[in-house]
C-alpha cells in the first residue's frame, strides 16, 4: 500500500476535529451526520474517533523502552477491539504489526512467546497480542512508535546498541577530494611560486572501499623550478561485520596498542572498536549490587550523574557504564521502593591498555615494512596483538612482531587497582640484526600509571621507559640502511636550488640505542579561577651522553568576558649535531568576544579581539593584535584581521607584519584567500577544497568528505539547506553532500524547510542513516513539486462526502467539511481520482485547472467537479 501524506492526513483530520468538542472520555461522531449516505458512512467507519488514520504503511522511528532503534518502514493494521484489560494508548485506530524477524532485532526473547516463534516469515502481529504487559503508542503526527516491553522479555543490549541489520553499507559511487593551495611571495630579487595539489580519490562498491592519495608540489624562483609528484598509500578496505572487525590490503599502518605503529604493504584485519556502543568501548568496571525491593540505580562521578536505571529485587550488574573521565571513583545510590537509600563506592582509574570485562580486541598484520623516507629497506613482517579482559578490573595483553632480521615477543598486564589508580607493565625481548649485520639481544620494560585525586581536582598520568639492555631494537631500527644518518620527509631546496642539507625529520645513531624515557602529565582544577598542567619528557641513552628534555606548563582562566593563557616551554637537546643546545619560551594568549564587551546586540555572530606574544632566550619576540569574526547567512564566511611586530634575536627579519584572510564554506567546496607583509616581502596565498562525487543519478559536488559521509537526494527540491553543515544546500538537481557522518551511529539529516520554495513540499524534513566505515549513505527525502492549493470538490451539486481518498500521482489527501482538500504537488492541469466506497458509483475522476492568477498564489483556491 502507498505511504500516506503524514501533511495531507493531519490537515484533513483537523478540519474535522475543529468542529467538536470532547466531553467525554473518547470523542465520537456519527458519519451519517457529515451528509453521508448509508454506504459512503459505512466507508467513513475508520474516522469516526478524533485523530484516527487510515491503515498502510508507514516510515516511523521505533522507540523500545523509551531507546530510539532507527527508523522502519512498518506495517500499521485497524486495532481490533480491546481485550479486557487492554488500554489503547492513542486514539489512531490502528496497531503496528510487527515481524519476528523485527522483534528480534528489538532483542525479544522470541522462544518465551509461541505466538512469535510460530509465525511464518511473512506474518506480522502487535506487540501488545503476543507480549503480556507489552503495549505501543503511535504518535502519528511525528511519525513515532513508542513500544514498552517488559525487561524480563528481552535480551541484554547495551545503552546506544544499534542493531547491525541497520548498519547501512551505502551505495555505489566514485569519490575525488581535492585540496589545492597556492602562495606568491614578493621579494625583490627573492620572489618565489608555490602550490601544493593533495588528490584523495576513491570507489566504493557494496562494502568495500577503495582509497588512494597522492600530492603534487611546485615551487619556482629566479633561479630553479622544481616540481614532484608523490603517491602516499593505496589501499582497499571493508568492515567485517560478524568479527566487529576492518579488513585492509594495501599500505596503511599497524595500531599503536602494543607495539609502536608501523607502516606496511599487506594485509590486516583488526577490531574496530568503533562498532561497539559507546557505553561498551574503552575500560569501565563491572558495578554489581543487590536490591531488596523495585529499586533505582543511581551512578555518579565527579559530582555528575553518568548513569540510571530501574533494577528488579535481587543482584543487579551493570556492563554498559561509559564514565565521563578517566579517573575519578563512582558513588553508586540504591534507592529501594521504600524510600530507604544505601550508598556504596567503586574506586576508578583507567589507562590506555584496560579493557572491559570479557572484552578481546586484536590485530593481525602480514606484509612488507613501508618506512616514511628511502632510507628504509622494506622487509616482510608480521604482528598479531591481543588485549583481553578479564575479571576483577584485570587485562592481559602482548604481542609478537617477525621478520627475517627481527623477532619480538610482549606481555603486559593492566590493573584498575581503585582507590589508589590505573597502572600497566609490559615487557618486550628482542632479537635484532641491524644493517651492519650484528646482532642484539635486549629487553624492554614499560609502566603506565594514573590517578585522579577527586577531592583536590588533580589528575596524574606518569609513563616511563626503561631499556634495561644496551641490545634492545625496535622493528623500524632493524629496517635502516645504515647505522646512523638523517631522515628526510622530502626534499627542501633554498633559493639558488640547492638541496638544504638542515631540513630532517629525525637524526638517528643505532650505536647508541634509547637508555630511559620518562613522561610526565599532571593537570589541576583550580575551580573558577582556571586551571593548570605540567608536562614533561626526559629521554636518555646507551654509550653517549646525548639526551633531549622537553618540559612544559601553562595556565589559563577567564576575567570576565577575557579568556587569556600563560605558558612556558623549555627544550634541550645533547646530541652530535647540536652538542648543547637549549630553547625557553614564555607565550601569552588573550581573547575577548566584543559584542560581550561592549553589550552589543549580536545575532550569533561575535567579533573576536585577540592578542598573542611569544619571546625565547635567544632574543627572539613575537607580537600580534588581530580582530576575526563571521558573517553571511549561517556564518559560512569566517574574516582575521592582524598587525604584529616581530624581532630577531640574530638581527635579522625584524619590523612589523600584518594578515588579513578570508574563508568561505558553501555547497560546491570551500575557498580561502589571505595577505601577509612584513618588512623584507609581501605574499598573498589562496585555497580551494572539494569534492566531487559520481553516483548513479548523477555528479555532485561538495566540501571535502570525511570517511563517512551522507548524500542528499531530494530531487526537484534545489537550494534547501541543509541543516548542521555549514554553508551546504542542494544543487540544481536537488542533490547535496553532507561531508561527515559518525560510522555505526545514528546520524540524523535534516532540511531546512522553511528554504523551501512556494511550489516544493517535502513528506518529511528528517531521514536517519547509520553508516558503516567509509561508507556513502543515500538520505532519500520524498519531494512534491508542484502548486499548493485548497480544492472545493462537488458531485451533482453536493460537495464530496467526509473522509473521501483523494489521488493522484504523488499526490494523496482526505476530503474534510465541505467538499474541501489541501493537496500539495498539483501541476498546472491534470486529473485526479475520489473514492469513497468500494462500489463504482462511489468513485469518480476530477479533472482541474489552475487559472494563471491562482498560479501565482502560495496557497491556490480551485474549485472542480468529479465526474
């Protein structure tokens, strides 16, 4: 049966209802009233109570227990005549009809009703007919099905489980996400080009996704040009469903979990911990308890409360806890149905390593090692990780790596000790053959710890690595070329076209392997007047006294309106190519909102003031006012403005400096455009970022595309905003793409209706859509295109019986008082059918013609008889 106009239906159903007036407990009319013959009456049955629909189907969004489970298309049938005991929750008429299959993604126990367990594929039936206590609300004006069935009933689903029947794999389409960027610097005798092209292309066919990146540089002068073109990976990935699971074969890169991330060209499979609900990722301790009696659960952390629920007399346990921090205790509350509450503690820290009760995330990897610079080799290897929790706060974890030149074997354990924090230790041994041909043995040893002291608002996280071995390597080690050397992420020439020898990423000696390596990270609340943190890292190593030190601190709070920042940094570094060499920075940072300042009136657009200053111990000093805000309609335009003075301590580049830019955001990509000086040169530079992508009703282009993206298809419906993405709207066509979607989320999409033209209605302004990785989901939106209008309806002189079916192509509606109709997607002419009953002489045809003066109206007045 053809979906309703929820529009049509309700308009229709409002013209009738403002006739009456309900004093008892359900309103009721009698068609014969409403000038109906004895056969059109009897057609009119389904209207007889305030509010009551017409049975079909629907696309609703489902509610079990008050959860949303994504929208379905549903079966709605007449409600059949109560049972006793039975309440009717809303005044519809109708039942939704439900399948077993359906129920059971609901996470019905299906073998505890024999009235679900028999019904065959095709079958439905009402909650409320097959579930004792069971019932269904249907909100027909929202398009809501709210059904309630007991706990007992169902299996255990974590808070935000999404059935993976839902899980939306996207359609067929080719990708092209372009970044370009350009500059020309103005010099004199030193003027200089450059662009930077990054292309990130893909296709996607049913769940497998394809990717590929490359970049193409230019850069010119007086004297050289120079241009490189790089590809960076390629690669073809799916999620694999049953296993919560990414498969990948090409170049990518390992975790980090257990052993230092890798490149590689190859094969992995790994858990994804994206497709368990957020109340089942990360580490969070099982809460157990016992109720006397009915009683409700109350879990708070930091002064917040994170977590309620209803629990039935006896022992409860409670797996889907998704705390707010990473540290801080849970006060859980029991209040039981006599009113009597006992409170009880559950001591909490968490690092990195932990993983909830019963819960195994892995990764298994074979290929060829694939370095960031040509001074790697690319041997074959391979690693299998496995983290495992287990009971009473408890996670194992390791791990092996091999290669023909290297083997390393880890185990670790990680502990949520309560009250006194997190802490993990693992051990690694490795037997390496490095690129002179000696070989090695060695250990390594690595701790993690953390601690929230709740009372004083302190957070700690101390990490430490200690090589207990001068003969410890790492994989990428056993990799290089040669024993020691520089590494280059690319090429850098200076202004003659010579290749600048300074530029490296990383300088590395394997004569002198990694000693120690000590991390800390401490951060304080410090209520309303700010906060602070301190970091620090300390590395030392084997057969030299080089070493390198990094601390840094800052604080920051608010004055009012003024946000402002203090911070400090100091660097040092002992090694062959610096033989001493320290750096000290102090940074303030101010920022106020003007129209907060000056009390002006503000139509979300603030206008920000800001000021940044910056000076190290070599001499150097740094300053910048600027002013920066947005403008046009939904912000889409963001502006800077900014003077500064800048010193070198060497004597060098000193006087002032100035920017100005602007950024755009609109539906075809984003464009940017600036302006700096100072006093040795002028540039300016520009940007403009896209997508386009290929699908099977057409190209459509937009902003750049994250990994999970949605395509809006509204046809006929051009220039509507789309809501929650900045500057996007339909084409001419009706197409749109919303850039970013959360993979194995509900994503809601929705238009701005009131973007709408006078001549476009849209069924419903919101779809739902839960994309999986790297997936391009379709969000449909039904368009009517054409005038809307208000259509008197006659037959020998009498207007249409109430409750006549009024259709069309794509077009429905229901006759109310009077013969009238509110009808939305009428052409210019056409024809229509009425129906009233199933006999021939209760069916007629209605061909109408809207005058050119009515054409040009918001609303349409016609007048027509049906033949």
């Amino acid at each position: 049966m053809k979906k309703k106009s929820p529009l049509a239906i309700t308009l229709a159903s409002l013209f009738f209802q403002a006739g009456f007036t309900a004093h008892a407990s359900e309103l009721y009319f009698p068609p014969e009233f409403m000038g109906a013959d004895a056969e059109a009456a009897a057609a009119l049955h389904i209207f007889q109570s305030a509010g009551a629909q017409r049975p079909g189907e629907y696309l609703v969004e489902v509610f079990l227990n008050d959860r949303t489970q994504g929208q379905r298309t549903l079966t709605f049938t007449p409600r059949e005549i109560p049972t006793q005991g039975y309440r009717s929750r809303d005044n519809t008429g109708l039942s939704a009809c439900l399948t077993r299959e359906l129920m059971a993604s609901l996470g019905v126990k299906i073998d505890l009703f024999p009235a679900l367990a028999s019904l065959a594929e095709d079958e439905c039936v009402a909650p409320e007919k097959a579930i004792q206590d069971a019932w269904a609300r249907f909100d027909f004006t929202r398009m809501q099905l709210f059904i309630s069935i007991p706990q007992a009933s169902l299996h255990h689903q974590a808070r935000g489980y999404i059935e993976p029947s839902l899980w939306d794999e996207g359609i067929n389409a080719a990708l092209l996400n372009y970044n370009f960027s350009g500059g020309n610097t103005f010099a004199g005798k030193s003027d200089s080009n450059n662009y930077f092209l990054n292309l990130n292309s893909g296709i996607n066919f049913g769940g497998w996704r394809l990717r590929d990146f490359r970049t193409w540089s230019y850069y010119s002068n007086e004297y050289q040009t120079q241009q490189s073109r790089q590809r960076l990976k390629t690669y073809v990935e799916r999620s694999v469903i049953p296993l919560r699971s990414n498969l990948v074969i090409g170049e990518s890169s390992t975790s980090n979990q257990v052993f230092d991330s890798t490149g590689f060209k190859g094969i992995s499979l790994s858990t994804n911990d994206n497709m368990y609900p957020d109340t089942m990722r990360g580490f969070a301790p099982v809460v157990r308890g016992v109720a006397e009696s009915n009683a409700q659960v109350m879990i708070r952390q930091n002064g917040y409360n994170i977590y309620q629920m209803n629990v039935s007399p006896g022992a409860f346990e409670i797996t889907d806890l998704y705390p707010m921090y990473s540290s801080g205790d849970l006060e859980v509350s029991v209040k039981e149905a006599s009113g009597n509450t006992h409170v009880f503690t559950v001591p909490y820290s968490s690092v990195p390593m932990l993983q909830r009760e019963g819960r195994v995330t892995y990764s298994l990897t074979a290929g060829l090692f694939s370095g960031s610079s040509d001074r790697y080799d690319d041997p074959a290897f391979g690693e299998a990780t496995l983290l495992w929790g287990l009971p009473h706060n408890v996670t194992i974890y390791g791990g092996v790596q091999y290669s023909d030149n290297y083997m390393a074997e880890q185990l670790g354990l990680g502990l949520n000790m309560g009250a006194i924090g997190a802490f993990s230790a693992d051990v690694t041994h490795a037997d390496s053959t490095l690129a002179d041909g000696s070989r090695h043995q060695g250990q390594s040893v690595r701790f993690l710890y953390a601690h929230s002291f709740s009372p004083t608002g302190t957070n700690l996280r101390l990490t430490g690595y200690r090589y207990s071995t001068k003969g410890f390597h790492t994989l990428d080690e056993t990799a290089l070329k040669t024993m020691r050397g520089r590494l280059y992420d690319h090429d850098e020439y200076d202004e003659y076209g010579n290749l600048n020898q300074d530029t490296y990423s990383d300088y590395y000696n394997l004569y002198n392997t990694k000693r120690a390596r000590l991390e800390a990270n401490i951060s304080q609340s410090l209520g309303s007047i700010g906060s602070l943190y301190i970091t620090g890292v300390k590395q030392t190593y084997w057969n030299s006294g080089d070493s390198s030190t990094s601390l840094q601190t800052g604080y920051s709070s608010a004055l009012g309106p003024l946000s402002y920042s203090l911070s400090y940094s100091y660097n040092q570094q002992k090694n062959e190519s610096n033989p001493s060499w320290t750096d000290k920075t102090f940074n303030l940072s101010l920022s106020v909102p003007l129209d907060r300042l000056f009390s002006w009136k503000s139509d979300s657009r603030s206008v920000y003031a800001t000021f940044y200053g910056s000076r190290d111990n070599h001499g150097n000093l740094s300053q910048q006012a600027g002013l920066s805000g947005t403008a046009l309609d939904g912000n889409t335009l963001n502006w800077n403005v900014s003077q500064g003075y800048s010193h070198s301590g060497n004597g060098n580049g000193s006087g002032g400096t100035g920017n100005a830019g602007i950024n755009h955001r609109g539906g075809y990509g984003a464009s940017s455009l600036g302006y700096s000086y100072s006093e040795d040169y002028q540039r300016v530079n520009y940007g403009l970022s896209g997508a386009l992508v290929a699908h099977r009703n057409g190209l459509t282009q937009g902003q750049q595309v994250a990994d999970s993206a949605v395509l809006v298809a509204a046809p006929g419906a051009s220039g509507v905003s789309v809501k929650g993405a900045t500057g996007v709207s339909t084409d001419w066509r009706g197409y749109a793409i919303k850039p970013y979607a959360t993979a194995y989320r509900e994503n809601s999409v929705s238009l701005d209706t009131s973007t709408l033209d006078d001549k476009t209605d849209i069924d419903s302004g919101v779809a739902r859509v839960v994309p999986t990785k790297g997936a391009i989901v379709r969000a449909r939106f039904d368009v009517q295109r054409g005038h809307r209008g208000i259509m008197t309806l006659t037959r020998d002189g009498k207007p249409l019986p109430f409750g006549t079916m009024i259709a069309g192509e794509k077009i429905s509606g229901i006759v109310g008082d009077g013969g009238q109709v509110y009808l939305s997607g009428l052409q210019d002419k056409g024809t229509l059918t009425a129906k009233w009953g199933d006999k021939h002489h209760q069916q007629c045809a209605i061909t109408y013609r809207i005058s050119d003066r009515e054409q040009n109206a918001a609303i349409a007045y016609i007048s027509a008889i049906c033949r």
